[in-house]
C-alpha cells in the first residue's frame, strides 16, 4: 500500500517579507484578505476600525506595487508570502 500524501508544512518566505519591509500586521492583513473578507469583516476580526485596516491595504499596495486586494493576493501567493 502506498503511504498517504501529506501536504508540505508551508513556510513564509520571511526573506520576501523582510526586503518588502512588511510588518506582521500587514502579512495577517493579506492572510485574511485571501479569505474574501471585506474590510467591515477584517476590522472585526482584527479588533480595529475600517479606517485602520484601509491604511493597512495602502500601505500593502505600495509595498507589493499592485492597485487592487485580488493583485495583493495574488503577488502574495507567487512571492510565497502567504499560502
């Protein structure tokens, strides 16, 4: 019998995250915006205002060089930021 496949422990790439200069915060932003969640939903998960988690999106975008969240997590995800 063969074994079951176990799926790989998935590691940031901190190297990516350092030389963007993301903080903790903002990688857990992008996390939860891989969800779907609208910025309503991510204030209150996060225990912050709207306006709070809209700052947090801009500073992203400038970081990542992208426009839109479906950018964000997609370049997230190539540069292996985010699962």
């Amino acid at each position: 019998m063969s074994k079951p496949r176990q799926n790989p422990v998935f590691e940031k790439n901190e190297r990516v995250i350092d030389t963007l200069g993301l903080t903790a915060r903002e990688v857990q932003v992008l996390e939860l915006l891989a969800e779907g969640d609208s910025n309503t939903e991510l204030a209150k998960r996060l225990f912050v205002s709207t306006s709070t988690i809209k700052t947090h999106l801009l500073h992203l975008y400038q970081k990542l060089d992208v426009s839109r969240r479906t950018q964000a997590v997609q370049k997230a995800k190539s540069l292996e930021i985010i699962r």
